[in-house]
C-alpha cells in the first residue's frame, strides 16, 4: 500500500481536531452534523481538505484534489468510521496534464531514393566536372612511342598492378597470384558475417576497420616500394640517390 504524503495527514489531523472541538463547542453531543451541514455554515478552503471527506458525507470513497503532486494513496484514519462502517478513505490526488505517455521511437534509417542516390549523383557530377577541367589544363605522364626493337627498363605494370608485381618477385607466381591475394579478397567478403555489429561509428567497428586498415596499408606499401625503389632490371634502389625520373624514364 502506498503511503500517504506526510502533509496530507498533517492536514487531515489539524483538520479532524478542528471539526471535534466545534462540535463540542456547539452542544451537538457525539453526533456529527448531517448531509452538507459543515459545507454550508462555512466556505470551503481550497488548500485544505473539504470536510465531508473527513466525515464519510456523501458517500463511502471519497476524491479530492491538492496542489502537491502525488501519486493516489489509501489511508486508514483512527477513530473515524464512515457511513456502513467504512474507515478507509482514498485520497487522490490527480497530476496536471495528460496521463496519456505517448512515445516515439527515433529511427535512423531514411529511403535510398531521393536521400542516397541524390547525394551519390552530386559527387559523381562534381568529380566528372573535376577531372575534365583537371584534364584541360594538365597533360598526361605518358611514355614516348613503343618501339618493338627495345624493350623499356624496368619494365613495370600500371600502378595498381604493381603490388602483384612486387609479390611476383619474393614469392612463387602461385603464392603470389593466387594464395595471398585470394586470402585477402575472401578476408574482406567474410568481414560482414564475423562483425555482424549494426552501427556506424568508428569506436564500435574495431575489427572491421583495423581489417579494411591492414589491407589498405599492405597493398599501399607495395605499390610505393614497386613505383619509386625499383630500378634497372627491377632491382632495389634508393630514389633520393638516382631519381624518380629516372626510374619511369621520363
């Protein structure tokens, strides 16, 4: 049972102490007054509790309402007995404003079309826009004709082919080409199903992001070791001592 708020009985005693001493003063005897007697000799306080909720008039449960926010309560009063011999009284006291709790749960998912695909679009324009103006005004690194009597040296695959070339020269062409490129590609497609985690921030996707970091890193290094420290016959060398033009040839 939840108890009643301590001003509300502090209330309700000052109130019961008063209605006993007026009764006693006015030569009624142990009888309480009938009906709404109280009510109409005296006006109600409305920051008090009204009497014939005190008294059981007007029936057994009665309601009534206080400034103070609280929840409803049921409370024994001692010594007092209301109509059929009652002596629980309910105090209700009801909280300004709906008691409906309506509640709406956010969501962070939005439609591809227009939200996605209008964004993609725009990049794909600015970058179109970016490589023709780009085009425009800066020439292509490209080699002089091809001449069938002379091969060029080092003769190396286009750059994002040079990791594989790279491999090609630690390893058998089988590991090389097909076993560390293949474990690397089925590492990435299996990435999905071992992190299964649904959000987007970096701090909860460790292992999908140190997974993408690792093999970004690896063929980054190989394609860099492959463009500027290879030389003549595809030997190591330092570009800083004999020049990255001269390894392209340029």
């Amino acid at each position: 049972m939840t108890e009643v708020p301590e001003h509300l009985l502090k209330r309700a005693q000052e109130r019961r102490a008063a209605l006993e001493g007026g009764g006693a003063a006015g030569g009624g005897g142990d009888q309480p007054p009938a009906g709404g007697g109280e009510a109409a000799s005296e006006p109600e306080d409305p920051d008090k509790i009204p009497a014939r909720l005190l008294t059981g008039a007007g029936g057994g449960t009665a309601t009534a309402t206080a400034p103070a926010p609280a929840a409803a309560a049921t409370t024994t009063a001692p010594g007092l007995t209301g109509p059929a011999g009652h002596t629980q009284r309910l105090l209700t006291v009801v909280k300004a404003g709906s008691i409906q709790d309506v509640k709406t749960t956010p969501t962070d998912k939005v439609h591809v079309w227009p939200h996605l695909l209008a964004v993609e679009f725009a990049a794909a324009l600015a970058m179109t826009a970016f490589l023709l103006v780009f085009s425009t005004f800066v020439n292509a690194p490209l080699l002089a004709m091809a001449n069938v009597n002379r091969t060029p040296n080092p003769s190396k695959a286009p750059w994002y082919f040079l990791g594989l070339q790279e491999l090609l020269t630690m390893f058998h062409p089988m590991v090389a080409g097909v076993a560390i490129p293949g474990v690397g590609l089925a590492g990435l497609a299996l990435a999905g199903y071992i992190d299964k985690n649904p959000s987007n921030k970096p701090e909860d996707r460790k292992f999908a992001i140190g997974m993408m970091t690792l093999f970004l890193m690896f063929w980054a290094v190989l394609v860099i070791i492959g463009s500027f420290f290879r030389g003549e016959g595809f030997n190591f060398i330092l570009p800083w001592r004999q020049g990255v033009h001269d390894i392209f040839d340029l």
